[in-house]
C-alpha cells in the first residue's frame, strides 16, 4: 500500500537546557483579575508557556468582577508557566497566579521559594492588587510593581504609587506586558531590586 509522508511543518522542539545548569531560580507574577500575568509570561518565556486558560461562562460572570475588563472572555484558573535561560548555569521559572479572588489561596504557595515577584496593575482595577501587596510585605518576598498601561499610559507614576500607598523603596516601573523587551525590562528591574537589598543587607 502506498503511504505519503505528511508535509505539515512540525513546530521547533523548545530549547533544551545546557547540561551545565544547575541553578533554578524562581518569580512569581501575581496582580488582579485581567491585569495581563499570562500575556507578560507569554511574551518572555523561551518555551511554549503552560498556562490553564478556559474560556468563561455565564455562571463565571456571578463569581468573577467584570468592571473595566468586560472584553475579556479566558482567565487563568490555575497558573500559568514560564522559562528564560539566564546563563549557562541559571534558568529562570515564572509563574504566573491567577488573579480572581477565589483562587488568592493559591498565591502562598506560589510565594514559597520565590526569588521575588511582580506585581502587575491595572488603574481600571487598582484596588485588586492591594491584596497582592500586602501579602508579599508579609512573607518579605522582594517584589516590583508593574504598570501595565497597554501602551497607553494615561496616569503617572506617582499618581499610581500615591494610589497603592507604595513603599517607596518598592520599585513602580511601566510595561505593555504584550511587549517581550517591555516584559523582560520588569524582570530585569527586580533583579536589580533584588540585587539592592542583597547589597543592603551585607552591610
């Protein structure tokens, strides 16, 4: 029996880690409801991200706040993965949290062993990412917060940080989570961040 080969193009396999990696290291993305965690993971990771998207109900518009993201018809429901090779010898892991209320619990065991995490707003929805905050503050887990504007920034820094009564020690940077080297430009701001308090601490 003749057979054909199809000649569908098959997708590039990931990128493998280099045998000399021996240092994982892990940030969280953490914000409200809609505010981008999974497009920003998206647009860094070197991988095909896992993310556990699914479509929304109707029965989801009773549970879940809607105001100011009435478009959006997918959320997170469990959390989304990422990966960014650092160097030969680190490999950098994201999870992104989903942000409806419900789910918060899961936002603990995320923090566990993170190196630090992003905290990514919304001024449509500012008042979802008090929690988020507040929890990071409590475990001491080193965090950036994030203005996803869109590319349309409308508020200003410092209207943002008066809004969230922001340290002012804490990092307030803006993205467009859509955007890789906007993404990668807050992750490379908590490193530093990171890097500040490693510093401060040794003295």
């Amino acid at each position: 029996m003749h057979s054909t080969t199809s000649e569908t193009p098959t997708a590039d396999p990931p990128p493998s880690l280099p045998p000399t990696v021996d240092q994982a290291l892990k940030i969280a993305v953490v914000g409200g409801f809609g505010v981008g965690k999974t497009t920003l993971v998206r647009a860094v990771s070197e991988i095909r991200p896992l993310n556990t998207e699914e479509t929304m109900t109707r029965a989801g518009t009773d549970v879940d706040d809607l105001n100011g993201v009435e478009d959006k018809n997918t959320t997170t429901v469990a959390f989304d993965f990422g990966r960014i090779t650092l160097d030969s010898t680190s490999v950098l892991y994201l999870f992104g949290a989903p942000g409806q209320q419900r789910f918060w619990f899961l936002w603990d065991r995320l923090f566990s062993g993170s190196l630090g995490a992003v905290v990514l707003v919304d001024t449509r929805r500012l008042g979802d990412s008090f929690f988020a905050i507040d929890r990071l503050e409590a475990q001491g887990t080193p965090f950036v917060v994030a203005h996803n504007d869109f590319g349309a920034a409308e508020h200003s820094l410092d209207d943002i940080r008066a809004a969230l009564d922001l340290d002012p020690a804490v990092p307030l940077v803006r993205c467009d989570a859509r955007d890789r080297d906007s993404a990668k430009g807050v992750l490379i701001a908590l490193i530093e961040h990171i890097r500040t308090l490693i510093a401060e601490a040794r003295r």
